[in-house]
C-alpha cells in the first residue's frame, strides 16, 4: 500500500534526521550483560527527550547511554 492510500497521515520521525547527522561512534564502554533487570523510572519529560536525542547521536540504545552515564557518575564519586 503506497502512503498517499493510508487514511491516516503518517508521522515525521525526528530521529530520522538526526541518523544521516551521525558520522562516526565512540568506542562503547563494556557493560557486563550476563544479569539484566528491568526497572521503570519517571523523569521530566524534556529530560528524557534530550536523553534520546543524545543516545542516537551516539549510536546507543536509551538504556544503554542512561547505564553507562550512571556507571561513570558512580565511578566519580567513588561508589
């Protein structure tokens, strides 16, 4: 079915334009995957937005950038 036959006017994806942006990635930081646990959170909305956009210009998943921000946060202050 070709778009202009949909009933519905399909939706822009924003991150479209911020994928053909990114050049290169940085070397990801080695997180153990052996034992993951599915957690919920609540954040400001905007917050969250700019997470993602930062996540896709890196070339990670969400709760992959928040995981290793959180690991570098904790190695800063020593816990």
């Amino acid at each position: 079915m070709a778009e202009k036959d949909l009933p519905f006017k399909k939706r822009e994806n924003p991150f479209d334009k911020l994928n053909a942006k990114v050049t290169e990635t940085k070397p990801k930081m080695k997180v153990q995957v052996a034992e993951r646990e599915k957690y919920t959170a609540t954040m400001d909305k905007n917050l969250r937005m700019r997470i993602k956009i930062a996540a896709v210009k890196k070339g990670k998943q969400l709760s992959e950038y928040i995981e290793e921000a959180v690991l570098q946060k904790l190695e800063r202050e020593g816990d």
